[in-house]
C-alpha cells in the first residue's frame, strides 16, 4: 500500500479520545468535532437525534436522504456491486465532504459499522477503502456509537437517547402517513401535526414523565383534526422487507396515500432490534441451541450466565444484556404506541421480535443471521394478523437475503387472501411496471376492506 498524502484521523487505541492528521489528541467534546449520521431516517428521528446533540452540547449533521443525486454522486467511489443502503451512505458522505464540510472540523462519519454477513459484514473493510482512496485530512469513516468505542464519548445513557428517538420517530410517521390520507384538509392538518411535533420534540430533552405528559398533549390536540374516515374505515398496507425499505419506500408510501390507503412503513427499530439479537443468537448457537425461541429466552440467558465458564462469561453476559435491551426497547415501544392511540391516527401493533425471529426460522434459519427469516416473519405475523389489505415486500435489488425473503414468502403469498406484491428497486423510483402492481394492489386492498367492514356490520 502506497503511503498516504494526508494521514488520516483515527480513533486512539484505547478508544476514549481522538488522534488527529497531527498526530495530536482530541477529546471527544472538543468544538472542532462533528458527527456526521449518514443512514436514511424518517424527518420526525431526524429532528429528535439533533435535539439529543443539544442535550449533549454535540454537533451532528444528518444526511438528506437517499435520491438520484446521492446514488449518483456514490458511482465515483462504488463499483455499483455494493446493496442500495453501502451506496446510499457513500453517496452522502461524498456530498457532505464537498458541500457541509468545514476546512478546520474533526468529521465522524456514522454509517454503522456492525459486522455481519451479506455485504453488509463488508462494510468495516469497505469504509477503509474509501478513507485511503479520498485521503481527506481529519476525518474518520465507518463509526457507530457502542460501548467499545466509549459511544464516541457520548455517555452511557447516549444509545437509549437514540433509540428513544427512533422509536418516536417511526410512531410519528405511522400518525404523519394517516394524517395526509384522511384530514379533511390536508395541508392545514399537517402544519396543525408539525406544530405539535416540535412542541413535542422539545420534551426529548427531559424526563420520561415530562415526554409521557407531552405526548399525551400532542394525542389529545391530534384527535381534534377533523378526518374524512377513521382508520378502520380505510383500507391500510404494510411497506415492509428490511432495512432497504427505509432507502426506496418513499414514492411507493406516495403513491398509496394519493390512493386513499394508508401505508405503513415497517419500523426501522425491528432492523435496529435485529442487530441487537446478534450477540444472542451468536452465543446461544455455540451453546448448541438453534431455535429463536429458546435462544432468546430470558430464563435460559440467565442460567447460561450462572453457569458459564471463566472464557464464554463475556458472551454470556453480552447476550444476556442484548436480551434485557431489546425486552425494554419493545416495552418502550408498546407504552408510547398506547399513549399515542388516544390521537386516533395509530393502527399497527407491535410484535415482539423474538416472535418475528421464531416464525420465519422456520422457513430460513434465523442462526445464518441475515434478514431474510426477519422478513419472512414481519410477513406471516403481518397476513395473519388481518390489520392489512395488502402487503408490499419492498426491496433493493442486488440485497441477497431480500430476494431470498421473496422467494420464501411467494408460496404462502399464494395461499392468502391478502393482496401481495414483491417490488425491488434501483432506488427511490418505480418503473412503469412496478406502478401497474401497486395499481392492482391499491384496487384489490380498497376491495379487501370494503369486505371487512361489510363483515364487521353483519356480526353486529
């Protein structure tokens, strides 16, 4: 490898500080520092995440979103192999070194850094790559807050602050995507729904009491909008398919909201709790036990824990706190869902994921870890549970595990009475044919509720 122009900025070795192009140390809270957060996120997590930097007296910087500008501005560092989500984050990044970037700041560059399997279990190697072909000066790609890096100096309560964020930010764009298929005047509704958003917003800052007491604020002047229909009077289908939904949903989620159906897009926690459950299922696997349920059982984790030897005693805590996590996230989860209800724009129901994980094992091995059993899970619990006219399994696509997921999903499909379409994509766009399925979707999911609604009146 040939020496580097510019040396580059790094993480020092014991994780707690920076080491700049100088060589010299800065700490994590100097002013000079920037977190830049690369993913796509829904504007609602957006606005929360910048809020908790408030709190914490931090600069961050939230990439826009994914569209044909940053796909395109990607191909000067990628080979076009990388999935959608790889070439997204380069994309951003590449725009925020040429247009955000200030000449003295210390830039972190946030796209996740978890190892796994498909070209996702690349991404470390692959932000290395880049950093050494761009050669910028006091940067430092491919990092995620977590506790061997000291959460970047952010605390110990810095990832709770996130997920708090993500999990609000997915419930507001749930209320968000109803609010502009059924106000009865749209454009006044969402400037009613973005004023008490940020009034809401501010309580991210606070206690737990004080948000809870906010939110139930915001339900209460929510349910006041006046709407044409109630959710159960309207058709309603399911986005789902991954962590790629969250990069392409957008002219899909569109599209049926111009229909009068209301989408819901699947929450990016469910991708954020499936990379949690890795420690779990990795652990669990050596123990020799392959079965979600029991791998993710809270009784079994804490008797591993008792009895596991002085090598495995790391795993067996790790796992065990994973676990622990993951069970108060979703309580988390299922309270502020509850406190949202009363506004009459939440309809979904929250499943927990070992539940998700356990169905779709059976199909595709949850123990190979990809996202294809998650998946193959959202859709089963998703078509039994009858809270959907229609389900669209969105994708990119070059991502293995999401074709996979389509060709499992395909023979249930065509045994349910539920409208299904498989969609992948290069981007956030729909060619001619793709629009035909969601056109065909759209008809057979206003017909499905009818049905329902016809049903319901009949047993009353």
């Amino acid at each position: 490898m040939t020496e580097l122009k510019n040396k580059l900025a790094k993480l020092s070795p014991g994780k707690d500080h920076i080491i700049d192009s100088n060589g010299e140390k800065v700490e994590y809270n100097d002013p000079r520092v920037v977190h830049v957060l690369t993913i796509d996120l829904n504007p609602y997590a957006k606005s929360l995440i910048e809020k908790i930097y408030e709190k914490y007296g931090r600069k961050i910087r939230i990439a826009e979103g994914t569209s044909a500008e940053i796909l395109n501005l990607a191909r000067q560092l990628c080979s076009g192999r990388e999935c959608l989500p790889m070439t997204s984050n380069a994309g951003a990044m590449l725009k925020d070194i040429r247009q955000n970037r200030e000449k003295d700041e210390i830039t972190l560059y946030l796209p996740g850094d978890e190892p796994g399997p498909c070209q996702h279990g690349a991404w470390p190697v692959i932000w290395e790559t880049f950093a050494e072909r761009l050669n910028v000066e006091n940067t430092i790609f491919g990092l995620w807050p977590n506790p061997s890096n000291k959460n970047l100096g952010m605390g110990s309560d810095y990832l709770l602050e996130i997920t708090k964020s993500l999990i609000l930010g997915d419930l507001f764009s749930e209320a968000a995507n109803t609010l502009r298929c059924l106000a009865r005047d749209k454009n006044a509704a969402m400037e009613i729904f973005n004023v008490g958003f940020e009034k809401f917003s501010k309580c991210i800052k606070k206690d737990e009491k004080t948000l809870k007491s906010a939110l139930a604020k915001w339900a209460k002047d929510m349910a006041e909008i006046p709407l044409i229909a109630s959710v159960n009077q309207t058709p309603r289908i399911l986005i789902f398919g991954g962590l790629n939904v969250h990069f392409v949903h957008h002219p899909v989620t569109d599209y049926f909201i111009e229909q009068g159906i209301i989408p819901k897009v699947v929450d990016m926690l469910e991708g954020m709790l499936w990379f949690g459950s890795q420690s779990i299922m990795r652990y669990r696997f050596q123990k020799g036990i392959v079965n979600p349920e029991k791998q993710f059982s809270l009784t079994g984790l804490f008797i591993s824990r008792i009895f596991a030897g002085k090598e495995e005693k790391t795993n067996a805590i790790k796992a065990l706190m994973s676990r622990i996590v993951i069970l108060l996230t979703e309580n988390k989860i299922k309270k502020y869902r509850g406190i949202m209800e009363e506004s009459g724009l939440m309809f979904d129901v929250h499943i927990p994921f070992a539940k998700i994980a356990e169905a779709g094992h059976g199909y595709a091995t949850y123990n190979a870890f990809t996202e294809t059993p998650v998946t193959t899970g959202r859709y089963l619990h998703a078509a039994k549970s009858g809270l959907y006219d229609g389900l669209i399994n969105l994708a990119s696509f070059n991502c293995p595990p999401a074709m996979n997921s389509q060709a499992t999903i395909r023979p249930f499909a065509n045994l349910n009475d539920t409208p299904y379409a498989a969609i992948d994509c290069e981007g956030p766009w729909l060619s001619a044919n793709q629009k035909r399925l969601l056109e065909t979707v759209a008809v057979q999911a206003k017909r499905v509720r009818e049905k329902k609604i016809k049903c319901a009146r009949g047993h009353t």
